[in-house]
C-alpha cells in the first residue's frame, strides 16, 4: 500500500513464534524502512525484525521509499507501505520524498523509525525534522559505506550527525570501521548488531541439516547464492569451474550480469557444469542450499551474509573470498577461522580450497564441524533484543 493507504495499526500477538515475545511494559510504534523493497538481505532482515518485534507487542510498519521490480517476501501481517508509487526520476521528485516520508511518520504516530540501504538512512532524518511530533531515527549500515555510491556516503555522513538519528547501527566490526573518516558526532552513535536468522528459518534448516546426507551419484556440488551482481564476484567461481572438472556449481539468485556471466560459462566452456537457477523463494532456496557440499562466497564485500548463516547454520563447509569483512564473517567469537579463504580474484586458489574439501572426508568433516559451531553463534534472540533496546533508549 502507498502512503494515502497507511492507517494506524496495532501490535498483536501471534502463535508461531510466541517464544520470541519478550515481557515489555512499554509498547512502541516503530517503523522499519528501506530504500526499496527489491529481494535483498537488507530488506530480508527488517521484514524479519518488523515481524519480531509485532509479535512482542509493538507496532510496526514495514516500509520503502518506492517498490522494486519485485518485493521481498513478508509476513502478512507486515505488508508493504510505499511512500512514492514508483521510483522518483526528477531532482525535484527526489526531494519531495522527505515531505512524502514526514506525512508518513506523522500518519502513523512513530516514536522510531529504524532505516536500511543509502538513501533511506539520508531521507529519514531530514524527514524527522519536517515531521510535525518527535521522531528519533536509527540507520543502519548493511555493507562497508564505502562501497556506496560517494555523494550519498558524504549526505550520510551529514544527515546522521543531526540530533534526530540516535543510534547508527553497523551488521560487522568491519562496516563500522569504514565510517572512520566521519564526523565526531556521527561516529559516536555506531553499534555492532550481527544479524540472525528467524526462529522458523533456523527451525526449517535444523529439520534439512539432519537430511543432509544425500545420493553421491548427484555428483559433486558447490552452491552459491546470492544477486548476479558485481559485488558477488561470480566470474572468480566460474573460472574456478575450469580447474574443477568433476563438480557442478549451483547459483541461486537473479540480477543485472545473468547474460554476462552466462555467456563466460560458454566462452570456458564450463557451461554444463555451472547452472543458473534464477531467483528462489527462501524456503526453495534453502533446499537447493542443503542439496550442496560446498557453499561457496566469492563477494567483493559483503556485511554480514544471511547466506553465509544459512550454510554455515546447515553445516556446510564455507569458502570465501579474503576481502576483510568476508573473514570477519567466518571469524568465530574467540577468533578462530571457521571457513576457507581464497584470494577474491584467484580462480585456481578458489578451486584447490573447493576439492580439498571434496577430496579429503575428514578435511571436510572438520570443515564442517567449524561451520556449524560458527552458524550456532547466530542467535536471533540476542539480535532482536537488541534492536528492541533500541526503542527504549531512543
């Protein structure tokens, strides 16, 4: 629904995941905001928390500034709020949509507003201000801020100093440190919340990780997942496919470089072996990603990966690349390696650390004992506490 459409609504109870309600004798109005509602782990994880914390007693609003080509998969009873139809084309479009974002707090009455991806954490303090009753903002970083495009890195920089954002929320101890450069005011409002998977997600991943021992004559498998994206870095895995003659890679997800990478596969002649299988609901995606041997991340950066929780959850050996935030992501509370590491552009690297694994059964039984021992760490308990907190401090 659009803005017009937004009406004032209640948290509620709900018995699927009663166990996650938490006693809280002060009840809040949040809304969880994102840029857009394209399919993406930024967007995964609000809709997650959006549902969380409704169903311990607040009320809660899921919202994009404008909808992507497709929406990301909620609970129903935390649809989608927009505050534009369509993405804005014109400067003056663009900066309407503070006022457009002020109507939208004022409609719902929100004491905070928690914001993910660039131009949300921009939009949402200025619309602080602009809104007629007090409104504070937590913004959130999902991916080193860095890797975002310069001009909106700088108005971050800027609009997370006001007084209305009271906490800047960082997925790793590596995002946060990419904020080295900004202002006093802005660094002393960062916070370190790991994400976490639902308790239905992890619940659906306890019941596949104890089938996991499926037919070898499906043949050796390595599985990725994640959006056909320079960031994925899925042209390194693919000419790892050249140096792995006996293994199927498996790559779940869609994006702008499917024809790119497609047509690498012809070029090295490993098209048979690398299988593009588009986008998948979570649920279906989790079941390819149980059917594997290897996952495998290859990213040029990353935040903090729910599809790394997944795997590792699934106790699957991990490879990744050894971009910094990648380690930091196998990296186990007392700091102990919990996965492999590949140079981010070294295919025949990727691929000895890949059939290692394969090729050595108690390589790969350790290498799978870590990735669940690193995967039990994740607790969603201890992530939506916390952005609970959050609405009492705010």
């Amino acid at each position: 629904m659009t803005i017009d459409s937004a009406t004032r609504t209640e948290g509620a109870g709900g018995s699927a995941t009663s166990s996650v309600r938490a006693a809280n004798p002060t009840p809040h109005r949040a809304i969880f905001l994102v840029s857009h509602s394209t399919p993406g782990g930024a967007q995964e994880i609000w809709a997650n928390l959006a549902e969380g914390l409704r169903l311990r007693g607040h009320a809660v609003m899921l919202a994009a500034l404008y909808p992507g080509d497709t929406a990301q998969n909620t609970a129903p009873n935390t649809p989608w709020t927009y505050a534009l139809e369509r993405k804005p084309s014109s400067f003056g479009a663009k900066l309407a949509m503070a006022h457009r974002l002020a109507r939208l707090f004022d409609a719902f009455e929100a004491d905070v507003v928690f914001t993910a991806l660039p131009a949300a954490n921009v939009l949402a303090p200025i619309a602080a201000l602009l809104a007629r009753r007090p409104v504070h903002v937590v913004t959130s970083h999902h991916t080193p801020s860095n890797t975002y495009n310069p001009a909106l890195n700088l108005l971050d920089g800027l609009t997370g100093s006001l007084g209305a954002v009271v906490r800047i929320v960082g997925v790793s101890e590596t995002v946060q440190r990419s904020h080295a450069g900004k202002l006093a005011a802005y660094r002393a409002k960062l916070l370190t919340i790991k994400n976490a998977l639902p308790l239905e997600v992890e619940a659906q991943i306890a019941g596949l990780a104890g089938q996991r021992f499926r037919d070898r004559a499906a043949g050796r498998q390595v599985v990725a997942i994640g959006r056909l994206a320079y960031q994925k870095n899925y042209p390194v895995l693919i000419r790892a496919a050249v140096h792995m003659p006996d293994v199927t890679i498996r790559i779940v997800g869609e994006g702008p470089d499917e024809a790119a990478l497609k047509a690498l596969a012809r070029e090295l002649g490993v098209a048979e072996r690398v299988e593009f299988l588009g986008f998948h609901p979570r649920k279906e995606a989790l079941n390819i990603l149980a059917g594997g041997d290897v996952f495998v991340q290859p990213s040029l950066f990353e935040g903090h990966s729910l599809a790394l929780i997944e795997a590792a959850k699934l106790g699957l050996p991990l490879v990744v690349s050894d971009a910094q935030v990648q380690i930091e992501g196998i990296s186990a509370p007392d700091g102990a390696l919990c996965g492999a590491v590949a140079g981010v552009h070294d295919d025949r690297a990727l691929a000895r650390e890949i059939l290692h694994l394969l090729d050595d059964p108690d390589h790969y039984a350790a290498a799978a004992s870590r990735a669940a021992a690193l995967g039990a760490a994740a607790a969603y308990d201890t992530m939506i506490t916390a952005y609970e907190g959050l609405l009492d401090r705010a």
